[in-house]
C-alpha cells in the first residue's frame, strides 16, 4: 500500500515536472529572447543600468573645469567654511532650481526635514547633502577632514527634474525631464573666477557674468563657447530651453538645431559644454567664420587623456533611448481626452502639423529639419548650427516643459500662441474649437 503510493507519488511528481518542462518550454519559445539566458537581453539590462548611473552620476572628470578652474566649489561652501562669499544655502540652492532626491536621504533626516528641525539657510546643510550625494546633477569632492575640494555637474543637472514628492524641489528623481526651473547662468555666475572663459571669449569677467544672468531659468546657451555669440540681434538672450531628452529613440536628429544625433550631442556636450576629459571629434566645427571661439579653443579636435568619455557613450545613449516620454495626466481627464480626439483630427488633417510632426514619432521619419522660412521664425538661432536650419521638435512629453514656452527660445509662451502662429502661417482659418481641441491633443501627447 506504502509503495503504491510512493509510486503515485513518484508518478504524480514526475508528471508534474514534465508538465513544468513543457510550460517553462512553452514560456521560452513564446517569449524566449526574454529568457535569461539571451545574451542581447542581458546585455540591454546591463547597458541601462551602467548609462543610468552615467546620466546620474558620472562628471566625466569635469570637476577639473568647475571646481578647478571656476571654483564652484568655493562659492557653495561660504567664507566660513573655508570657501568665499555668503556660501549657498539649501533655500538659495532650491531658489537657482537645483532639486534634490528624496531617496539619497536617510531616513532620519527625511524625518527631521519633515519636522522643519534641518537649517535650511545654512550653506552646512547644502554640503551636507552634496555628502549624501542628494543634489541632483551635481557631486561634491571632499578631502579626508571633510571640507568640499572641488565640485564637478553631470547630465541630470539641466536633464533631469524630481517630483516634489515631498516637497517643493524636493522628491524622486525624472530622468531625462528638462529642468525649467533651473537658473544655470545664475548658478555659474557665483563661480569666484570665470577668467578661463573670459579670456576664451575675449571679454572680461564682468561681460561674462552679465552675459550668464541673461538666461533665466530653464536655459542654457550650448553654441556660447562655440561661437560667441551672447546676444540675438534683438537684443534678447541667446540662450536656448532646456529640451527634454526622453522619448528621443527613432528621431534621427537631436537639438533644436539638428547638430547631429543623440550620441554625437552627447559627446559634444560631456566634452565641450560639461568639459569633461575624452575625445571630440567634428570638423565642421573648424569654421573661423561660423565658430571663431572653437577654432580658437581647438575644440573641433579634443584628445585628452586618459578619456573618460568615450568608453560611456554607448551605455549612455542606449539608456536615453530607453526613456520612454512619461503619460500625461491630462488622460485621465475624460474632458480633455474627448476634445484631444477631434483634436488629433485637426492635427492630422486641417491644420497640416503632422506633415512634420508625423505620429507617433511626431518628427518626421528622415532627415527632420527645415528652414526657417518653412516654420516662420528668424534664422538667428538656425544659423548657430551647421544646418542651419531648426529640427521638427518630437513633442511626446509636451506636458513636461510647458514652463519657459515654446520654440528653442520660448517666444511662444503657451500651446495657444504656439496654435495661433501655425494658423497664421499656413493660412489655415483654424475656428477657436478646433484651436482648442489641437490644444488638448497637444496636452495630451
Ligand atoms: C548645463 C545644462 C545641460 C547639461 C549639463 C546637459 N545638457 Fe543636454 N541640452 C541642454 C540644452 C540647452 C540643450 C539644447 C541645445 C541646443 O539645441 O542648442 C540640450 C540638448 C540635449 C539633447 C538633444 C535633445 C533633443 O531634443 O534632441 C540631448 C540628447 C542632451 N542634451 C543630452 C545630454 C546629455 C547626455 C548630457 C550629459 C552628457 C547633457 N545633455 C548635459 C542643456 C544641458
Ligand atoms: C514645416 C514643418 C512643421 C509643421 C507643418 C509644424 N511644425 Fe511644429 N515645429 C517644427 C519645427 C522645425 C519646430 C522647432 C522650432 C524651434 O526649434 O524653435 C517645431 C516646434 C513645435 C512646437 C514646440 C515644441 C517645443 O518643445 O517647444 C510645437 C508645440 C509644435 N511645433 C506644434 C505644431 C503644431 C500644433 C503644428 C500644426 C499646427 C505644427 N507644429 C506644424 C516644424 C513644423
């Protein structure tokens, strides 16, 4: 009797395990690149974890540039922590748009934020968080006593945001969100000695400055030190907004102005904007007419070792394309979802947007730029890129950056005068419904 059962038991066991052969068989051959035994999924896992932190947390060696030459770092600490100045406080820090991840923070502080018992305006504290590694898109490097000896930015300062979680610039970390609130020139002009860039440009230091308060918040001016160029002819700001870099896998070419792709402006910018240490390569930038200041700077041709760039761009671009643009939560709002849909209707039709904007890229497939005759702006900023013509924006993720307008510039400063200068331009004689249903779709991409 014991055996037989022993032997159902041993039949009922072994049926169930060519039953779990068969199904984990199944799952392999219905889904079996994602097996992890799949050399190509394993090696996507590991690409976006390592560009992750890239994006995070990597200064490219950068630090030799902001703390060693401008000396950043002083400023931060203040004149009693053995820096200059009045220092920067967490309150000031989160006035320039500088945010901070909640997850960095350990428990007990979170606690004692939560109670209002951290000094905020205490330049202490800002250094205490640069410590724990909290504030985002910046890392401070400190000596064994402890004192903050230099300062280096990363990706995640101007492309990244935090959800305010728990409280105002405070909260979990957006990857690839652009940061509107962020006062980069307001951040840069408290460095103590800008004379490297002063005597790139050719100016001196009281320019510079003046030049970097010029941008407001959410802006930054990538073609400055390329072609120095500070103001338009207008007399306005050159700086461009911060675009957000999500969302970007399928668009062929990257910045406002098209310099090239995602990979080539990632290495542009590590090199010559971040002023990391590796290699650049782009001989177009070795133009005296267009880029007297790159020529000058020899920055068509960087080589500095050792790199500590290029052997990063791979993981850092594939974790980029991997950022999918977030869902607005303007779908959850039956309303606006109903008017976006006779929206999407005016886009793809009357109002002739997704001729350019060709869902659901929303650039077009292909070489995406176009001259600024074809979308009616000026050619100042075109004429700052070798194209010399403006890329077709993918708008996923509009909802994101509505703050600081609309354009490279933001000279439309809402959705609606976005609307009204596309109505004008292409004649269209857009009734004010379908104006505000595009509007709606547009809220909702
Ligand atoms: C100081 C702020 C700042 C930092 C730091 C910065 N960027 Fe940017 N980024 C910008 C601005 C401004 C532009 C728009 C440039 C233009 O068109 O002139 C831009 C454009 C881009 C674009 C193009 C997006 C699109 O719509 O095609 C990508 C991609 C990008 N940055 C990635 C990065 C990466 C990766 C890093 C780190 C290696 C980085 N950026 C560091 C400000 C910054
Ligand atoms: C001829 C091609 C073309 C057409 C047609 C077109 N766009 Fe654009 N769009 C562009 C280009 C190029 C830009 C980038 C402008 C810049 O860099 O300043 C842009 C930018 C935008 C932006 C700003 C994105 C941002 O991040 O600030 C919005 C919004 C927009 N377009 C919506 C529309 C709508 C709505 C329509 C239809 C009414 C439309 N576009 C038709 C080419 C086009």
């Amino acid at each position: 009797m014991k055996r037989m059962r022993v032997a159902i038991c041993g039949a009922g066991l072994a049926a169930i395990l060519v039953a779990a052969s068969a199904f984990l068989a199944g799952a392999r051959a219905n889904s079996d690149e994602q097996s992890a035994e799949d050399g190509v999924y394993r090696n996507a896992a590991a690409m976006i974890h390592e560009g992750r932190q890239i994006f995070r947390y990597d200064t490219f060696g950068d630090q030799a540039f902001w703390g060693g030459k401008l000396k950043l770092h002083e400023a931060v600490a203040g004149a009693k922590l053995g820096g200059i100045g009045p220092g920067v406080s967490p309150i000031v820090a989160l006035a320039v748009g500088l945010k901070v991840d909640v997850d960095a923070l350990p428990e007990s502080l979170r606690g004692r934020l939560a109670q209002g018992k951290v000094d905020l305006n205490d330049p202490a504290t800002t250094l205490a968080l640069l410590k724990l590694n909290a504030v985002v898109g910046l890392t401070g490097f400190f000596d064994s006593t402890g004192r903050i000896e230099s300062i280096g930015i990363q990706c995640a300062l101007c492309h990244s945001t935090v959800d305010n979680a728990f409280a105002r610039g405070i909260g979990h970390r957006l990857d690839a969100w652009a940061n509107r609130d962020l006062n980069v020139g307001a951040i840069v002009a408290m460095a103590p000695d800008l004379s490297v860039v002063a005597e790139l440009l050719g100016v001196d230091q009281a320019t510079v400055r003046r030049v970097l308060k010029s941008w407001g918040p959410g802006k930054f001016d990538a073609e400055l030190l390329l072609d120095g160029k500070a103001f338009r002819p207008d007399g306005k700001s050159a700086a461009a907004l911060i675009p957000p870099a999500f969302g970007l896998a399928g668009v062929n070419l990257g910045t406002w102005t098209g310099f090239g792709s995602t990979t080539y402006w990632n290495a542009l910018v590590s090199n010559l904007e971040m002023h990391g240490q590796g290699t650049f390569f782009d001989s177009r930038l070795d133009d005296a007419p267009q880029y007297p200041i790159a020529v000058k700077a020899g920055s068509f041709e960087v080589r500095k070792e050792p790199d500590l760039i290029t052997s990063k761009l791979a993981a850092l671009h594939f974790y980029q394309l991997a950022i999918p643009a977030p869902k607005s939560p303007q779908l959850d709002d039956p309303g606006i979802v109903a008017a976006a849909e006779r929206g999407k209707v005016v886009f793809e039709g009357k109002a002739q947007c997704a001729r350019c904007h060709v869902p659901p890229l929303f650039t077009e497939p292909g070489y995406n730029m176009h001259t600024p005759e074809e979308i009616g702006i000026d050619d100042f900023q075109a004429n700052r890129s070798p194209t010399k013509m403006y890329r077709t924006s993918p708008l996923k993720g509009l909802f994101t950056h509505e703050k600081g307008g609309f354009y490279h510039d933001g000279r439309f400063r809402t959705l609606q005068e976005v609307v009204d200068h596309y109505d004008a331009l292409f004649d269209s004689d857009l009734s004010s419904e379908e104006k505000s249903d595009l509007i709606a779709y547009l809220e909702t991409l």
